[in-house]
C-alpha cells in the first residue's frame, strides 16, 4: 500500500476519520486510503520532560490568550475567520515547532503535531492538569483547523524552502 503524507500532494483531502491509530482519508475523486500511524519516539518523553518544558509552557500561555478569538472565528465571515487561524498559527508556529523538537527526533508534519498534542494532553491527564489537558485538545482541534484551510501546509513549505 502506498503511503500518503497528510502535508503533502499526493491527495488532496475532503474527508478523513481518526479511529485508533489508522487515519481514514478520502479523496476528491472518492478514492479512500488508510494511513496507518506510528508513535513515534514519545515514550521516552516523561513527566520530567513536562514539568520543565519552558516551550510547553510558553505555548499554553499563548493560545490560552488567542483562543478567544480563535473561538469566535467560526461565527465570523469566511475572509475575517482564516485571517484570524493565520494570525494565530503565526503567533504559535515557532513554539510548536521548538516544542517538537524537544521531544521528538522525527520531522515535523501533521500527523506528529497531532501525536505531540495527544501525548502532551495524555502527561497533563496524567498530573492532574485539567486545563492544560483541555488547551491541548483546543490546540489539536485548532490544527486540525489549519490543516483544512492548508494554512498548516504552507507553512511547511515555507519550512522546508528555509524561511
């Protein structure tokens, strides 16, 4: 089976599920495709590692003064809401990415933005941190928002030209 990255062009997507760890993907021609998901290298990320993540920290912060805004989007014409996810994704971009440094070794796409928040709402879960668990539910949703506006994909070809 070929394998499709998410941020790439292989296919473009409408739709897709998340159920475990396969990722359902369906195409604009209606053709489906499984996207089966590794873990990545977060086991080895601890409670530790949370606990003294300034970037962790930093990102929590910052979205839980954007996501006001980020709320009311929705509700906003089409043009004024994905100005608002853009300036947004711009204002948390370079915390995402130096808090997935931080904890993973792989590159950095879709699908491991969303392990890094699902691994970090799991450790928040785990202190006890209600609210930090719930900021990254917020922050995968909002992502998963990007990624339907392609604001997250250009942004990794901005990455990847090096700008």
């Amino acid at each position: 089976m070929k394998k499709y990255n998410l941020n790439t062009a292989d296919v473009s997507v409408n739709h897709y599920i998340q159920s475990k760890n396969v990722i359902y993907l369906r195409s604009q021609d209606k053709k489906k495709f499984q996207i089966h998901e590794n873990n990545g290298n977060y086991e080895t990320y601890t409670v530790q590692d949370y606990l003294n993540s300034l970037n962790n920290r930093r990102l929590l912060r910052t979205w839980e003064k954007c996501r006001s805004q980020v709320k009311v989007a929705p509700h906003l014409p089409e043009i004024i809401k994905v100005i608002i996810y853009e300036n947004t994704f711009d204002d948390l971009e370079t915390l995402v990415i130096k808090s997935h440094q931080e904890s993973n070794t792989s590159s950095i796409n879709s699908q491991s933005i969303r392990q890094l928040f699902s691994k970090m709402k799991e450790i928040a879960l785990l202190l006890k941190r209600d609210l930090d668990a719930d900021y990254w539910t917020e922050l995968t949703d909002f992502f998963q928002t990007c990624i339907s506006l392609q604001i997250l994909n250009e942004s990794f070809e901005r990455t990847s030209k090096g700008h």
